[in-house]
C-alpha cells in the first residue's frame, strides 16, 4: 500500500513552534467546549451563573442594560463587569447561554498560547515554554474557572496575560489594551492590579530606582476604576449600599465583632481545611516555584490569602474566584525559571526538573478528579438521559416572549428567548408569570434555604394554574388553563 505523500511545507509547518503551541491551545478549546456543553446540555449550569450572565445580555438588547431577574436589578449593582457588552455583537448574532461558554473555553485556551508567548518572550527555549503551556492547560485552577457556568472574571485570564506580554516587551500599545480590558472584567481584578501595581512602585523605590510609568499607570487607573466601580453600583442598585458592598461584608464579616472574637475568626477561617486545600491548589501542582518570584506572586498571595479569610466557604472552592492570580501566578513561574533554569542545568541538576514535571501533572490530575464542595467536578458529566430529554420536551412547548418561572437548571435554556423567573428570586413576576415548569426531581429552587419551607408551592397548583404536559417528573403548568 502506497504511503500518503505530504508536501514539504507541511513538514516545515508541523515543525514550528507556533504550530505546536496553537495546537495544544485548539486541542484544549475543544476538548474544553465538549465538557461544558455536555454540562450544559445535561442541566448542569444553572441561573448563578450563566443564567444571570446570558439574561443580562438578552434584557441589554431590549433596552434594559444588563438586567437580570434572580439579581432584579441590573448586574453592576452587584459586579463591576462592563467587559459584558463588549460580547454583545457576538451574543446578537448567536444570542444563547451555549455561546458564552463556547467563549469562556476559547478565551482559557487561548491563554495557553499567551503563556507559552510569554515564556518565549522571555528567553525560555521551544521546549520549556511549551512545558510551561501543558502546565498551564492541566491546570486545576483553569479547569474550575472553566468549567463552573460562565464569569467574565474568566476573560481577565487573557486580558491580564496580554497587559503583561506588553509590559516585559515594551509594546505600549499592547500593554495599554490589556491594562484596560482586565480593568472591565470585574472589581477582583481592579484590586489585583492595585495590588501589583503598588507593590512594584514601593520595590522600586526601596531600591532607590525611578518610578515606572507603567506601573504608575497600573496602580492609578486601578484607583480610578475601584471608585468609578463603587459610583457605578450605588447608581445601579438605587441603594446607599449596593449589593457589590453588602457582599464583602458578608463574606468577611469581621467589622462589626469584638477585636478578640473576630481574630479568632479569622484565624479559624484561614487555617481550615478548605483553606489549605486551598494553598496547595495553587502552588503544590507547580512545585512552589512561583514563589520565588516575590514581586510577581504579590497579588496571587493577596487574591489566596483573602479567600482563605473568608467566611463563605464557596469563597475557598477552585471555581471562578482565582481567575484574577491565574495570570500573575505563571507570570511568576515564568521569571522563576528565566532566573534559575540555566543554573540548575549547568550544576546537573536535570533531575530536578524532570522531578517537577511528573509531580506537577500528577498532581494536577489528582486535584481535577477530587469532589469539591457544591458538587463542583472538573471531569466530563454524564450525557443527558431520560429525564433531562423529558425537559427538553417540555421547554420546547413554552413559546417565545413569554413570562415563564422555572427552577434553577433550567433557566439558562429558557432566559435568552422569554421573561424568565426563579421561583425564590426578587419581585412578583413569579408570582404572575404566564407559564411555570415545575420538576419533582430537583426541589431546591422551590425551598427556603433557611427554613426548608416550600416557596410558591401551591400557588403553582392553585386554581390559577393547569396542568399543560407531565413528563417523568418534570410538570408544565399555564395560567388560566
């Protein structure tokens, strides 16, 4: 049998390195697509927080800029996250809660390559750099910002990374682009910047060095953009202290305690279990190298250390809250191995870095497949079944522009094309809506977290309310019927 003949540019382009580096990023973007929307697919994305997200661009169409039923305001009462309607040409065209997961996943493998850019930018050969992209891509950290619905706080990941190659490279222009999207992806980020920004101004002035521009630049528009973000809130929400406030003190509640019980609290906070499972996700799969990088790891340090204080245990768990550090973090494992790679190479210590790549993936694939709290799991869920085709069918009677409360795990199939509701989120429009899913499988959306206490149970078997459709547990009421 005659063996395929390749043309020699095929060869040659297989060869290069921007090849494989692309193609590692293309093989983690789709491989990534598959498992979020087979999530999805299965009704494993819910209303917090991909319905919020994909509500909020459909009601911005219509007029009312990024408003969103289970928040009953618009969300820059809660998040600062103007990055939102930049991703509105896009939504117009494809305007479904599939598109921002698609984009999610794009965004994190495209990262792949700006890391392995960065890498290479900084001296690092072919081969170490790419290393550097396969550790970045089996990330656990990437894997729980991914796969846990969609957060625009992910398209920071990228942003920060095109700032930073800007910044080594002197590219300006670049730097510039990237400073101003991170800033638009949420009040976290803002922070982080400060954070790094600050710290980088106070080295070089201990050092007796002139001030950077950039860094200047990184610390002030941060300043600019935390309290334009506060501004934006309070205009927002209509309230004297919106929910983006409302919630650190929830979240940190150590203001209003005695200075004892309060240290106590913390102390118990940041030296529990969740948080130093916490601290070995981030360094552990990376062998702690990036902590040799002191000024880089500066905001990692502060993004992990204010999560492990934390109260809200959800504060701890590898989902969205660690895609601020993701960036500097190998930012930091990047100028670590710049610094020492050709040390430990000419004292013969090749040992040590082959050590460090099996501990890193070993260790990465240990942390994917661990069960994390609120049944988060970073492996490829279960392909729809029975009762998930039976929701399907029923969404599919329910026609568009209509008023429709529905539980948890269905509105993000049902918000991009009516007036959709939770049964426990704000306002009356629960109460009044034209349609009402109701599945006997998945009660949660319809209990009182603190009681336990049914939530507009009989209201939606009242006399106002007919049964349309009963399938495997999921019941399809209409008002009047």
């Amino acid at each position: 049998m005659a063996h395929k003949v390749y043309p020699p540019y095929f060869h040659r382009l297989i060869r290069t390195c921007a090849f494989q580096a692309i193609g590692l990023a293309l093989i983690y973007i789709l491989i990534a697509c598959l498992i979020s929307l087979s999530k999805h697919w299965s009704y494993n994305t819910y209303a917090f927080d991909l319905g919020i997200f994909s509500q909020s661009l459909w009601y911005t169409m219509k007029g009312n800029v990024l408003y969103n039923s289970p928040e009953g305001m618009s969300h820059f009462g809660y998040h600062f996250q103007p990055i939102l309607l930049l991703l509105l040409p896009i939504f117009r065209i494809a305007p479904y809660s599939e598109t921002l997961l698609v984009i999610q996943s794009i965004a994190l493998g495209g990262s792949g390559y700006l890391i392995y850019r960065l890498a290479a930018t900084l001296g690092l050969e072919h081969k170490m750099a790419l290393l550097v992209e396969v550790f970045f891509l089996s990330s656990p950290l990437v894997h729980g910002v991914n796969f846990y619905d969609f957060h625009p706080v992910a398209l920071a990941v990228p942003t920060l990374l095109v700032m930073i190659l800007g910044l080594r490279g002197r590219r300006w222009v670049v730097f510039g682009v990237g400073l101003t999207l991170s800033l638009m992806t949420k009040e976290d980020v803002i922070v982080a910047l400060a954070v790094f920004g600050g710290v980088m101004l106070l080295a070089q002035y201990l050092k007796g060095n002139r001030l950077r521009k950039a860094y200047l630049a990184i610390f002030l528009s941060s300043l600019a953009m935390g309290i334009t973000a506060m501004v934006v809130a309070k205009i927002a929400s209509g309230q004297d202290i919106p929910p983006m406030l409302r919630c650190i003190t929830e979240r940190w509640p150590y203001q209003d305690r005695p200075f004892d019980i309060a240290t106590a609290e913390a102390f118990g906070n940041f030296f529990s279990l969740e948080s130093i499972f916490l601290f070995l996700s981030y360094f552990l799969p990376l062998a702690f190298l990036p902590l040799l990088s002191p000024l880089w790891i500066s905001p990692v340090l502060f993004n992990v250390g204010k999560d492990m204080l934390a109260a809200y245990e959800g504060q701890k768990q590898l989902i969205q809250y660690t895609a601020p550090a993701i960036p500097f973090l190998f930012a930091a494992l990047i100028e670590t191995l710049r610094a020492r790679l050709s040390l430990w190479i000419t004292k013969g210590k090749k040992w040590l870095l082959i050590a460090i790549v099996v501990m890193s993936f070993s260790l990465s694939l240990l942390f994917d497949f661990i069960h994390l709290p609120q049944g988060v799991t970073f492996g490829a869920p279960a392909m729809p079944g029975v009762h998930e085709a039976a929701t399907t069918r029923i969404i599919s009677f329910i026609p568009d522009g209509v008023t429709v409360t529905v539980p948890n795990h269905i509105f993000p199939h049902l918000c991009t094309r009516t007036y959709t509701y939770l049964p426990d989120g704000p306002g009356d429009g629960k109460l009044n809506s034209e349609y009402a899913i109701i599945d006997l499988q998945n009660m949660d959306s319809y209990q009182d977290k603190a009681s336990g206490r049914s939530i507009n149970w009989e209201r939606h078997f009242s006399t106002e309310y007919g049964v349309i459709l009963r399938l495997d547990d999921i019941i399809l009421l209409k008002r009047g019927n």
